[in-house]
C-alpha cells in the first residue's frame, strides 16, 4: 500500500517532489467531502511517479472532516485486483473520524497550553506591577475576607509584612468602633451585591496608630457569577483630610464671623433708621423755622437792619438752605440705600420743569452768574417723576453754580429726539481732568483741590442726582475740560404711550418696582 498527503487543490506531497493528481474522484472528495473508490492506472501519472505507483490496482479516497470543514484526506491504494468494499469504507471512515478527533484534540491541548502560558504571564506581570505600587495598598481577600495577597503599598501604608498578614482577617484594620458597628461586613455585602464598594474613614496600622482611608473594594466573580474573592484598594490620604478639616474650620470661622457682621449692620441699620427718624423731625423741622425767620430779618418784618445787618442775614440765609438742602440730601440718600424712595411717574412737559429750575438757581446765584434757558417752541414729553426731574436739574444748576466762583454763564438747554430727551447744563468755571470724574456719581465723592477745598458741599448732589435718573430709566454723563468748565447731561426717555400715571419704588442702583394707576 503506498499512502500519500495532498492539500485541496489535488497536489500530492512526495519527499523532495511535488506532482499533480489528475484523478476527478480526488478532487470530488476534496471539495465534498465525500469518500471515492476506484480503480487506479497509475499509466496517466507523470514521471517518476508512474514507476513508483506501477501495479497500483485500486485506491480509496476518504476526507478527513469537521464540522463541514475538509481538512484533508487518507488515500489507501491496493496492489493487488481486490476492489474496496463498503465495509472497507466504514472502516476507513471510522479511521478518518478518529484522525481528525486527534488532531483536534492535539490543537486544542496546544492552545489550551499557550493560553494557560499567556496567562501566567500576564498574572506575574500584573503581580509585579501590584507589588510595585507603593502610594497604595493593593491587596486580595478570600469570600470569607481573609487576606491572601499583600503589596509593597501595603506593607508601607499598614506597617504589616506579608507573612505576618496572609492569613488573618482584613477587619484588623478597622477601628473597634467600627468592628463592633460590624462595618467590615457590611463593606464585603455591598461590594458583593453591587460589585463594588466605596468608603473613607479612620483605619488603624500594626503599631496602633490611626489614618484617614480612602478604600475601595471591588468583588471578583467568575464567568458562572460565583465570588472567588475581593480586591481591596487603600489610599492613605491623611493630609488631605487634614487640610479638608482646616479649610472647614476656617469656613466655620468665616460664617461665624459674617453673621456677626450682619448682626452688627442690621444693628447699625436699625441706628441709622432712628436717626434718620429724628434727623426728618428734629433737624427739618428746626431748620426751616430757622429760615423763615431769616426770611422775615431780610424782609424787614422784624425790622429795619442796616447794610451791616443785610450783609448778615444773607449770609446765615445760605448757611440754612445749605443745611436744609444737606438734611434733604442725607434723607434722600438714605431712602434709596433702603429701597424706599417711591416716585410718581407722570407725562409732563420737560420745558416747564427746566424753567422753574433755572429760576431757582437764578435766586441761588444772585447777579454773579448768569443762568439762561434755551428750549424748542414745542413741547417735549417725559414720564417720570416731576419732583424727582427738578431735584436733577437743581443739582446740576448748583453744582454748576458752586464751580463757578468768578461767576460767569451757565446754560440749561433741552432737546429730544424719537426715543430720549435731554437736558444739558454747561458752565465755563474750574472743569476736571479725566482721572478725576471716575468718582464722581459715588456718596460723598467731592473733588477736593486747592481751589475747591473753600467750597461748600457734603459730596451727595450728583450721587442723588445720578441714582434718581437711573431709577427712572435715564442716566446722567459728563464731559469736563481743565480750566474750560464742565456740560453734564441727563439722558431720559421720551413720554410712554401708556397711562399717565405711575408708582415706582425704587432703591440705590437702579433697581425698582412699579404699579400703574388710571390715566
């Protein structure tokens, strides 16, 4: 019998040759996979094969298959004129089943082998990468929670060498408080129904002494979902838990003191209403008494005064509207500090308020400045506060007034267009450079020079003036040259087309509240 090896294209493997098979019935099985018997002239056979297979009578072809995979086939030929038979083939195919069971067995033991080699490889690589790690303790527990791994981290963080910890529970890290409140179990329950565990608290070392963990336990289960164990994980992060605790001490400090703080404004709040309760009585009041006298002096009510006498009455005359316009200006202020200055906003003409502002000033000033008007033939419509406008203009006009010591024109012009109506005050006195107008529109934000520090003024004017325009909707600007005189400006919408008659409560910044009443 000569036997020979052959792929799936129908080439035969002989040592040192490769020859061609022509047989159609070798090729059929290769590709079906199904057995062929058959008579054999081996006189179709290229040289040297044809004298190596002289006498060859009969062949059986038989593959060698698995699952619908052909893998090749067992070729037994006879000499002799004795055809294969059917119980030939059985037997043959049994001989094929239990070749390719081998060779699938082999296969599977050498990649079983491989597997289990890459494996072990990879474990002791992971193992040497664990026992590396020295910031954590990276260690194995049982089901039961004993421990049966320890990493370098480990040794240094718990102060336990391998030997003396294998073996022993890992609740002998937890504090008695803890172990008795049976938190080790409760770690490996949750672990083991959630897959993995989180906690931080105090752990204690080998030596007795104590450090805040952070741990994480993880379940290790395998492909049937049954525990083979934990992954335990500690981080010592005592330092950060020390900083965590100063940055909550110094954050307890800090309410502690803002709530004194408040305590003390809302006591200085309550004072300041009380005594703004006493300044709307008990200054107002004396202080208007004190001008009506004053009026009634230069009036010659109470008597002829001479020129000296004259002289004095106008001069304590503008100390008491001083100290009145002051008193008013401490009220005002401080009634939008709380949110309770209410204006009534009205449609009216803003010629008229400007003319009887500018008649004011005019009082004001004496003969020193003139103070002049310039106004369209038309109306122009604002809704706001009438009072609220005049106070404005005022306070531009007497500022304007105060900077303008050697007298000299002042000007109130006002325009509108589709959208704004403005009001201009322009004067020709001191002026300011640009640096100084930044704090301008602050409480108390007087420019203090040489040539100014003789002029009257509390600093409040033009801080009230500003926050009652932009309570309103308006805003007041300024463009000021050194020695040339300043032109403030008050921005403010035109008339609304709605009703005519509004309240509005507004407070320092802007900020306000309205009701609308019936036109």
């Amino acid at each position: 019998m000569i036997e020979g090896s052959f792929d799936v294209t129908g080439v035969a493997a002989v040592p040192g040759s490769r020859w061609l098979i022509t047989s159609a019935e070798f090729h059929e099985t290769l590709r079906n996979g199904r057995p062929v018997l058959e008579a054999y002239d081996s006189g179709t056979l290229p040289s040297p094969f044809r004298e190596q297979l002289a006498g060859i009578r009969h062949m059986a072809t038989v593959p060698l298959s698995f699952d619908r995979d052909v893998l090749g086939t067992i070729v037994v030929s006879r000499r002799q004129d004795q055809p294969f038979e059917a119980r030939d083939l059985a037997t043959l195919e049994e001989l094929g089943h239990m070749a390719v069971l081998a060779l699938r067995n082999a296969t599977l033991v050498d990649h079983a082998q491989r597997s289990d080699t890459q494996l072990r490889t990879s474990e002791e690589r992971f193992r040497l990468l664990v026992d590396g790690v020295k910031d954590y303790a990276i260690f194995m527990l049982d089901p039961g929670g004993f421990v049966t791994s320890w990493n370098q981290g480990a040794e240094r963080i718990k102060g336990y060498r391998a030997e003396e910890i294998r073996g022993r529970h890992f609740s002998i890290f937890y504090t008695p408080e803890e172990v008795a409140a049976d938190e080790p179990a409760r770690g490996l329950t949750a672990a083991r129904e959630e897959g993995r565990f989180e906690a931080e608290g105090w752990r204690v070392r080998k030596d007795g002494s104590r450090f805040w963990a952070s741990v994480v336990i993880t379940a290790l289960k395998d492909e049937s979902d049954r525990l083979r164990g934990f992954a335990k994980v500690t981080r010592d992060i005592t330092e950060r838990k020390r900083i965590q605790d100063q940055l909550l001490e110094a954050e307890r400090r800090e309410v502690a003191r803002l709530r004194d703080l408040a305590d003390r404004t809302a006591s200085l709040e309550r004072s300041k209403s009380e005594f703004l309760r006493l300044a709307s009585h008990e200054l107002r009041t004396p202080a208007a008494v004190l001008g009506g006298y004053l009026s009634l002096f230069a009036d010659g009510d109470l008597g002829a005064l001479n020129a000296r006498g004259q002289r004095a009455i106008s001069v304590m005359k503008g100390q008491a509207r001083e100290l009145t316009l002051l008193i008013g200006q401490i009220l005002e202020a401080a009634r939008m500090q709380q949110g309770n200055l209410v204006l009534h906003l009205e449609n009216f003409d803003l010629r008229e308020v400007a003319a009887k502002a500018v008649g004011w000033a005019r009082d004001l000033a004496g003969m020193d400045h003139r103070i002049t008007l310039s106004a369209p033939a038309g109306p122009i419509q604002i809704t706001a506060d009438r009072e609220r406008i005049l106070t404005i203009l005022q306070s531009l006009l007497d500022n304007a007034v105060k900077y303008s010591p050697e007298g000299g024109a002042i000007t109130l012009s006002v325009a509108a267009d589709a959208s704004r109506a403005r009001a201009h005050v322009a004067d020709g006195g001191l002026g300011m450079h640009l640096e100084q107008l930044e704090g301008l529109f602050h409480p108390f934000g007087r420019i203090v020079t040489d040539e100014t520090a003789h002029i009257d003024g509390a600093g409040l004017g033009l801080y009230i003036a500003q926050e009652l325009a932009r309570s309103q909707g308006g805003e007041i600007t300024v463009e000021s040259d050194r020695g040339r005189g300043s032109t403030f400006t008050l921005n403010i919408p035109i008339a609304s087309p709605q009703a005519a008659t509004t309240e509005l409560t507004a407070s320092a910044g802007g900020s306000a509240s309205r009701s609308l009443g019936p036109a």
